[in-house]
C-alpha cells in the first residue's frame, strides 16, 4: 500500500455550546441569515425549504410559535471560544403551522421539531449533536414518549444523519410550501 504525501488528518475540535431560548432582543436577522447558510446546499440542489428562503418576518413569527433555542459556539476542545455570541445553531420545537400538519405531530406523546439548522463552519462540532440532546430534554422533561421531524425527501445524507441517530421512517407528507415530498421520521426517547 502507498503512503499518502497528505498531512494525516487531524480529528475536528468538538464544540460545547451554549444552548438557551431566543430572547425578544436577540437579532432575529442573524438567526435567518444562519437558516439561509445552512439550508444553502438544500437550496443549491434545486429544494425550496421554507427555512432555507424565508425572510426576517417569517423567521420572527416562526419562532415565537413554538420553543426556539439558539446554540452559540461555546468553547471548542482545549481553547476558549472566538466569539462566544457567535450563532452557531438553531433548532424549534413545538411550531405551530398555519397549514395542515401530520397527524404523527398531534399525537399526545410525541413533540416535533423543525427549523433544525446549524451553520455550515460548525457542523461536524458537535453543534447538531447538543441541539439534538437539548430538544430530547425538551420533550422528555414534558412527558413526550417519541420526538419527530419532517424533511426533505430528496436529501439522503441528511436522512442517514438521523437514522444514525435512532430516527426511522414513518410515513410522507407535502407541506404546501416546498417542491418536494417530506419523510417524516420519528425516534423513541427514553
């Protein structure tokens, strides 16, 4: 076997960071902006994710509809963080739709999330990782038994993401506002 030239790799810094709910003065702009990188690929790829083209309004009314928490970068590994009010992520839980939802959200032990996003620099830090982590203690410490999401059907890397994480398939859904067809996956907590 032939040695590489290329430096070894070296592991990602795993980021710790600081997790709390929006507040009324935080800059709902920057939180839209953060959407925008992160659905960015989705959106490059043809998809019309609502996160990922909404503008400052509908970031504002969807996050007060539901439970929005902001992950800022906290402190990677062995070094203090560069900003620590830098956003890094952001996840809602329990958004109430003006559209018709899935039935699997209305069930009474189970709680959803959408609006999951984390900024392109900071994924593989363990940001997606603590939001995922807060929104189960979210839904466990309500009595919810199961926690669920939509997404994009066409996006198959993202579904492996959560099926590594103990999510599996329920069913389908269109919401009305996306070009594409939505899974909808669901996880047992415990």
């Amino acid at each position: 076997m032939a040695q590489s030239d290329a430096p070894p790799s070296r592991p990602q810094p795993l980021y710790h960071p600081h997790i709390r709910v929006i507040r009324e003065a935080d800059d709902v702009a920057r939180v839209t902006t953060l959407l925008h990188r992160a659905y960015g690929a989705q959106v490059a790829r043809g998809m019309k994710p609502l996160a990922g083209r909404q503008d400052v309004d509908v970031t504002r009314w969807r996050c007060a509809s539901g439970v929005c928490l902001l992950a800022f970068e906290g402190l990677p590994d062995f070094a203090p963080p560069a900003d620590p009010e830098r956003l890094a992520g952001t996840i809602l839980l329990q958004e109430k739709e003006p559209n018709e939802m899935p039935g699997l959200f209305g069930e009474p032990d189970v709680a959803h999330f959408s609006q999951f996003a984390v900024d392109p620099e900071f994924q593989g830090h363990g940001v997606g990782e603590a939001l995922l982590r807060a929104a189960e203690g979210f839904a466990i410490g309500r009595g919810f038994k199961r926690l669920a999401l939509s997404m994009a059907e066409p996006d198959v890397d993202l579904r492996r993401y959560y099926e590594r994480r103990g999510y599996w398939l329920h069913g389908t859904w269109q919401w009305p506002y996306t070009n594409y067809r939505s899974l909808l996956l669901c996880k047992m907590l415990t």
